[in-house]
C-alpha cells in the first residue's frame, strides 16, 4: 500500500479551488486502489489510502439523472440541473447548457467546459 | 435464538400537539404539549423520565434545551442527528440504554412551528460545496433526480408517483388532524405547478407545525401502564451518502440495508406486516421504500402502487395518517411514523383504523435519501 503521513501545506479542498480558478478542474486518483475520487479527499472512500494524486479530467461524460428546476422568467427562467457521471468513474452535479434544459436527458454524452460566473469558475457542460 | 433487543424495549406512550396547526406557539411549546400528552398517555410524571432522545432545527444542543425547559435531569441523553430518522432511530438507543440499565423511562420527542413560524424550512445545514454553485433547489431538486433515475431504468410513470399522493391524500381524510383533506385526484397532482421535474407542488410534503412524544420502559415494566404495550421487536439503521450527488445508486436506498436488519431482529418479513409508515418527505420516498423494504421487488413500485393498492381498502395499508404528503410535515418526520404505527396498533385510529393491526413499520429517511431508519414494531401477540 503506497501511503503517506505527510498532511503540511494546503488540503484538497482548497487545493481543488484554486485550480478551478486558474481555469483547470482536477480530480484525484488513489495510489494504492487506482480508483478516481471526487469531491476532493484526504482519504480514498474505496481503500482509505492517504496518496491521492491530483489528475486533470478528460471532459468526456454522460448525464446519469437530470432535473429542470422551474424559475420564473424574470428571475432567469428554467434551468438544468444533472448529475455527471465522468469518464473517470466519478459523478459530480453539474450544469448541460447551451441546451433547452428539457431537452436534457439521461445517457445523454457531455463535455466539460469551465465558466467564469459571479462566483468564480464553475465546471459545467454541454452536449457532446 | 433471537436478538436479546427483539422487544427489549416497550413504548408505553405517545402524545401529538400543534396539528393540524399552532398558529402563535413556539417550537419547544409544542415539543412539551406532546411530551405532556405522552406522559398522561402512560401514566407517568415528568420527573418519572430519566432517558431523554431529541433532535432539533432549532437548537444546536437539542437536549440542554428540552432538558432545560422541561426541568429534567436525564441520567442518559442522546441527539443522533440524522435529519427526520433520527426520532426512529432513537428507538433502538432507547432500547439499548434501556435494556441496560442506564435509564428506566425513555422520552424521545420533537417539536416545529413551522408552518406557522416560518413558511420555508427551517434549517441549520451546512451549505455543500461542490453543489451550490448549480443551483439544485434543497432537498427537492435532490429527489427529483432519484425520480428521474427510477422513471428511465424501470419504466415509472409521474402517474404512479400520483398515485402516491392521492393514497395519502384519502387516508389523511380520515384523520381529523390531518393538515390537507380536501379530495385530490391523480390529474391535480399532474397538473400541478413543477418545481423541479418531475416532481411538482403535489408530489412534495407539507411544510406545517407539529409535535409528537413518545415514551419508552424496559419489557419487564410493559404491564404496568394504562395502554396496551407496542415493543420494539427491530430496529437499524443505515447510510449512503450526505449530498445527492455521492448516492452512489440513486435507485437504491440504504433502506435496502437497514430493512433486512431491522426484519432480521423482528424475526419477521415483509409479508407479515400489517401496517406500514414511511417517511413521504416526497412521493418517490414512498416507492422507493416499498422496493427497498422488500414489499415489491426492485423497480416494480410503480407497478405496486397502481389501482390504490397502498390507500384505503387497498391490499398494504401505506401511511395511514395521510403521511408527510397529507398529514402533517413539520421539517422532520420520522417521529410520527412511530406515533400513527402506535394507535394503529393499539386499535385507536378511528376511521382510518387498520382492522387486527399487529406488526407494523415505521420508517424514517433522513438528509436527502442520505439516512435509513427501519423499526418493527408489534402488540404482545406477536412478541
């Protein structure tokens, strides 16, 4: 098992931050099981290793459940809300846009795109 | 041989205030109006308990607060926070600090205002970080997408998710506390405003005030107190995930797990249940549960709940009181599945009463889909 006791400098989460805000989105990968690993982590859930190694995604994935949330016009209208299921293994909430947010549906294939928003950077999607 | 906690525990009380509504009332007020209804229920004094069970959206140390108010010094406390399960699940707390000797009456109790406090629900959960950003609408917009999952894989219908609602709908008009009982049909739960697809207004729960009480004794002391004893012959719980998007099968719930281990203590299947109280926070809670409890066979709820199978006159008396849908939703639940299971079993539910009722589940879910609580519970004829 390849592990480390080493836990100085910045964690995963602020870590993971800040490369989305350089404009890349990164996962980590378990050394000891190989399995992905996403939201960000000290600790692999499949094995419980500590070596988690950070590596950018590809972008491929697939709409595993979808939803539109109904908003009023005025305040933006209807929008998408997806679940992600990555190349990598790994699920994450998202957002497929440049779509009809309808017209969204499951096993649906989607590529990564980052957005600058008010907030910051987000990860989000549109079809593939 | 069975589980030394198969029936350890007995509730010998139970009591519901603020229902259908308590307009000008607080959240502890209602909280002790039920725990006085409870005790006058079994017989008992505040100063009788020594085992206080509770948890809160309102306060952050929830049994100093109800200790406090109620004058109680409890030799042993417990606020295992899982959202609306936690109430069921302090069932089998109740019963293990019962059964050894670390309490003697157990008191486990809720209490919300609201529907009359607030109108939005009330909550002090962490916001999550890597959801945020997209906007679900908490919890709803996390059940919808399990709804959307179970429509694509087994073929589901918004119809059948209706046919939930309007069960519930016509057990609730046969209880005089219930919160809605004016007639619903499977179009008006259709036709609903959506809020987030495919659930709309009519698939989500109430938002309303409401308390309820429950007390606990060791089995020995069952007899000893003016209403017929229900035990607690299992009790188990489970969990998945926190946040939707880590529920790693968004079809299968950890009901799936805490199920088999609460029948496994009972010594009982499914199919020895008469009555059955899930936690409806939503309609798909309530297909999804009938499937992971074993009721029905995976992916067959739609096909389950069909034909009011699971409302009045139907082959599964399903949430009997009109559930979170119909009844009452006062921000978490699981504590009135085990009060209706009680009356239902004590052959106290009036219009609604299920003939000969003598096991029943009372299921709570807690977080979004996150939390699993399964109890059994049964009269003595079963014991």
């Amino acid at each position: 098992m390849d592990d480390t006791d080493d836990f100085t400098g910045p964690g995963p989460d602020l870590i993971h931050a800040r490369t989305l805000e350089e404009g890349r989105f990164a996962i980590q990968k378990c050394n000891s099981c190989g399995n992905h690993v996403f939201m960000p982590r000290v600790l692999c859930p499949h094995c419980g290793g500590s070596r988690l190694e950070w590596t950018p995604i590809d972008g491929r994935g697939t709409v595993h459940s979808t939803t539109v949330v109904r908003r009023r016009p005025e305040k933006g209208g209807d929008y998408d809300v997806s679940l992600i299921d990555l190349e990598e293994g790994v699920r994450l909430m998202s957002r497929v846009e440049e779509i009809d947010p309808a017209a969204v549906r499951i096993g649906m294939d989607v590529k990564a795109r980052i957005v600058e928003t008010k907030s910051g950077n987000v990860l989000t999607f549109v079809p593939a | 041989m069975s589980h030394q906690l198969r029936g350890a525990a007995a509730i010998v009380g139970v009591g519901l205030s603020g229902m259908p509504s308590a307009p000008e009332r607080t959240a502890m007020e209602i909280l002790a109006e039920s725990v006085h209804r409870a005790l006058d229920d079994a017989g008992l004094k505040l100063g009788d308990v020594d085992g206080l069970f509770t948890g809160s959206s309102y306060h952050f140390l929830p049994s100093l607060s109800v200790a406090e108010y109620l004058g109680l010094k409890p030799k042993f406390q417990d606020t295992t926070m899982v959202g609306g399960s936690s109430f069921v699940g302090h069932l089998l707390n109740a019963a293990l600090a019962l059964n050894a000797g670390l309490c003697d009456v157990a008191l486990v109790c809720y209490g919300s205002n609201q529907g009359s406090g607030f109108g939005k629900l009330k909550t002090m959960s962490e916001t999550q970080p890597y959801e945020v950003p997209y906007e679900p609408r908490y919890p709803i917009s996390s059940y919808a997408l399990a709804a959307a999952r179970h429509m694509h894989e087994f073929d589901t219908r918004r119809e059948d998710l209706a046919e939930i609602a309007v069960a519930a709908r016509k057990w609730a008009q046969m209880n005089p506390l219930a919160f809605k009982r004016d007639p619903l049909s499977i179009d008006d739960v259709l036709n609903a405003r959506q809020i987030s697809d495919p659930l709309g207004l009519l698939d989500c729960c109430l938002v309303t005030d409401g308390g309820g009480a429950v007390i606990l004794v060791r089995r020995e002391r069952a007899k000893d107190f003016p209403k017929e004893p229900v035990f607690v012959l299992g009790c188990a719980g489970a969990t998945t995930h926190r946040q939707i998007s880590c529920m790693a099968n968004l079809t299968t719930t950890a009901a799936a797990d805490s199920g088999p281990r609460a029948f496994e203590m009972a010594g009982l299947r499914p199919s020895d249940i008469d009555v059955v109280e899930l936690y409806d926070a939503f309609t798909i809670n309530t297909l999804l549960f009938l499937e992971d409890l074993g009721f029905c066979e995976k992916g067959q709820g739609g096909a389950f709940v069909r034909d009011g199978r699971i409302a009045p006159g139907g082959a599964l008396p399903v949430n009997t009181n009109g559930g979170g849908l119909s009844c009452c939703h006062p921000g978490m639940y699981g504590i009135f599945t085990v009060i209706e299971a009680v009356q239902q079993l004590r052959g106290e539910s009036g219009d609604r009463q299920v003939a000969n009722a003598r096991t029943a589940v009372a299921h709570g879910n807690g977080g979004v889909l996150s939390s699993q609580v399964t109890s059994i519970l049964g009269t003595a004829d079963v014991l």
